[in-house]
C-alpha cells in the first residue's frame, strides 16, 4: 500500500514510461539511477533498454514489489534508502550516468539541487514533477514563474520540457498535472557553486521589487554603485528581468 506521506504518484502507463525511457535516450551504454522506484513500473522499461539500473526506494515495504525483478534482470540492482543520503558518484564507474525518475513531489527541490551540486558525473537527468515546477525550471525573465530556480537551472544544465502528464496518469492521481524534464548537464558550468546558488536565491528575495535595495544590503552602496555601472543597469532593475547569464557576471563582480 502506498504512503501518502511520502508523496507516492505512479505512472502505471506502460506506453508513456517507454516513452519516457525514449525521451530520455536510454541504451546499452547507459548506467541509469532511478529515485524513487515505486512498484518498478519505470524500472521494468528501464532495464530492457539500460546497461545496468540503480534503482533507490525509500520505502523498503515496496520489496515485494522490486525484489522480484532482481531475479529476473542481471542489470538491477535495489537500493533501499533516502535517495538524497545517497552518493551518486558510487555508480558513476568513471562516465556519466543517467537520472531518471518519478520523483516524490514533496522532494523536488532538494533532489534538483542534490543532482545540481553531484553533476560532476551526471550526463543528464529526466525528471516527472509538479508541472508548475517544470515551467519554473523552464521560465524566461518577465514571467511570473521565472525566479531563483529558473537561473540556477540554466545555468547549470540545458533545461526543456519533455511532456505534460494528465493527474489520470498516476496512481493514485495528484491535485496538479506534471510534466517531465530533460536537464542535461552543461561543461562550462564548474562554477555554479553553493556560493553562486545563495546570491541568486537572495537576489530573488523580493523578486517585484528594484534588486538595487538587496544588494546593497549585502555589499553596501559604493560596490552596488560599481557593479550597475559595470552591466549597464538601471536604477529601478528587478531580478525577474535578468537575463541568467548575467548573474553570473554579477557574482563574480561582487565577490572579487
């Protein structure tokens, strides 16, 4: 029985999870991590087309489910644990692997930022969400769903929606409709860091209002003064209209 506490939507469609699997462009070649493992659903049309599948489950009672498709497929192996306590440079064997999973709503954001921060040995991640997340990913500046989440996506990984998913899709159905994203890992992005990450969450604060007020509550007038100049800004500038690239030059202005 599924635990509405651990956020538990399965996709049950055999047709949309090959789909998924297509999307994703998954072949021999691939050691492929699923989070979130649910009754092997997605597991199943993985390991017909993957090298090998590392499938984590935070709900070890999901066993009955899973342990009988180990019997069956030498390429799968079940990991019950806390998907965000796992390293995953333990499956990467020197290439980069590939995410792909029906992620638990409720970790969404912590599982995007776990894969963030270990994209070292991540070739790309597909992901089904909450659709409103997917379009925040997604979104271009002076949209309202474009914010801290939108930059730091883009800057790191090439981000685009794959498919929206009807709530008739799952079992049992969310309140909300989803969608499932491709992020593929850029190689120019070694510096979005930690650092990086927690400017443009600030600047993203008080998003309506002019940026200029919290930044100079962090780094005062004159560097604020300095830094405008430097871009070409306006005074009354909002983060929502920023373009991502430009945050990161501004980062890197300010922290020399």
């Amino acid at each position: 029985m599924l635990k509405k506490r651990l956020s538990q939507h399965l996709i049950k469609d055999r047709n949309i999870l090959d789909k998924m699997v297509d999307l994703a462009q998954v072949g021999k070649d691939d050691v492929v991590v699923e989070i979130g493992a649910g009754h092997g659903d997605l597991t199943r049309a993985l390991v017909e087309k993957a090298g090998y599948v590392y499938a984590i489950e935070l709900d070890a009672s999901l066993g009955i489910y899973l342990d009988p498709l180990v019997d069956q497929h030498r390429n799968l192996q079940i990991i019950f644990g806390d998907a965000l306590d796992v390293p995953l440079s333990q499956f990467s064997h020197g290439k980069g692997i590939k995410v792909v999973a029906n992620i638990p709503y409720k970790i969404t954001a912590p599982i995007l930022f776990k894969l963030i921060g270990e994209r070292s040995m991540i070739a790309g991640a597909y992901l089904t969400m909450q659709r409103e997340i997917g379009e925040r990913i997604v979104s271009k500046p002076f949209h309202r769903s474009y914010g801290a989440l939108s930059v730091i996506c883009q800057l790191a990984a090439d981000v685009k929606v794959l498919l929206h998913l009807k709530p008739g899709l799952f079992v049992p159905p969310p309140k909300v409709e989803s969608a499932y994203i491709a992020m593929v890992f850029r190689g120019d992005a070694d510096d979005v860091d930690e650092g990086m990450t927690d400017f443009i969450k600030a600047c993203f604060e008080h998003k309506r209002k002019h940026l200029r007020q919290a930044l100079i509550r962090r780094y005062g007038d004159d560097r604020t003064a300095s830094l405008y100049e430097s871009m070409g800004f306006v005074p009354s500038i909002r983060a929502e209209e920023i373009v991502p690239e430009s945050f990161r030059k501004m980062y890197n202005f300010l922290r020399l």
